[in-house]
C-alpha cells in the first residue's frame, strides 16, 4: 500500500504565493513553446531547402555521366565506321 500523503492546508499568504508561481510557470511554459514553434519552423524550412540543393546536385551529377556516356558512346560509334 502506498504511503498516505496529507496536505497541510495553505494560510491565505502562501495560497497567493502558489498561485502567483503557478501563473509565472504557465507564462514560462507558453512562452518557451512559442518559441520552440518558431524554431522548429525556421528549421524544417532549412531541411526543406538541403533536401532540394541535394536533389539538385544528384540531378546535376547524373546528368553528367549520362551525357558521358553518350559522348563516348558516339566516339565509339564514330571509331567503329
């Protein structure tokens, strides 16, 4: 069995003193989450910006060997007749 938990009942001073903490820590709270709103926004429109500069250069890397290969390929060509 858990151990009974008795609550010692505040004077009026101390309720006032616990309800100004609880509305401080609810301020921080909101605050910090605004922020880490904006944060991550700011962040996943970075990623989405690396993602299309990889893709980018992915695209840029394969459109050179392609076009290689054809370059040779028509060497070959022009070799071979």
């Amino acid at each position: 069995m858990s151990p009974r938990i008795i609550h010692i009942p505040l004077s009026g001073g101390d309720r006032k003193a616990q309800a100004k903490g609880i509305r401080y820590a609810h301020g921080i709270h909101n605050g910090y989450f605004k922020e880490s709103v904006l944060i991550r926004s700011v962040a996943e429109a970075k990623i989405r910006e690396a993602d299309r500069l990889e893709c980018e250069a992915w695209n840029a890397i394969m459109w050179a060997v392609v076009r290689r290969c054809h370059h040779l390929a028509s060497r070959k060509r022009n070799l071979l007749s």
